[in-house]
C-alpha cells in the first residue's frame, strides 16, 4: 500500500489562501456580521536601518480576524482530505 506524502509547498499556499479569502469575507461582512472582522495585529513595526551607504528597513505585521482564522480552519481541513 502506497502512503501519500503530504506536499508542503500545497499547506501554505491553502493556508495563505483560507486566512485572505476569510480576511475580506470578514471587512465585506462587517456591518452585518461584526464578529467576523474581531481581529488582533501581532508582529514586527517597520524600522529602518540607515548604514549611509544602503537603506534597510525591515518589518512584518500580520493582522487577523475571526473570518480569517475560520478560513484557516477549513484550508486545514481541506488539506487533510487531500
């Protein structure tokens, strides 16, 4: 019996795309739904680094709210029925 392996590369792009489709169904619906756009930001402020000879700046912030956590939820499922 041959056992599939899981692709890595298919988790995070259901998982990328679950948590944005979710994220607009939750601004979309947020007038009628508003606990679908109750969300918390975590990351990293953009800071910059200025070594005057090249300019770095560097930061990430993800923000998510419960629409976007249930897409989540269903990419998860959807790909453990892959």
């Amino acid at each position: 019996m041959k056992v599939k392996s899981a692709n890595p590369l298919i988790l995070i792009v259901l998982l990328t795309v679950g948590a944005v489709i979710g994220g607009v169904l939750g601004e979309v619906f947020k007038q009628t739904v508003p606990i679908l756009n109750y969300g918390k930001s975590v990351g990293l402020q953009p800071f910059t680094l200025d070594l005057s000879v090249i300019k770095l700046t560097f930061g990430f912030m993800l923000h998510l709210n419960l629409a976007g956590v249930i897409g989540l939820i269903i990419a998860l499922f959807i790909f453990s029925r892959m």
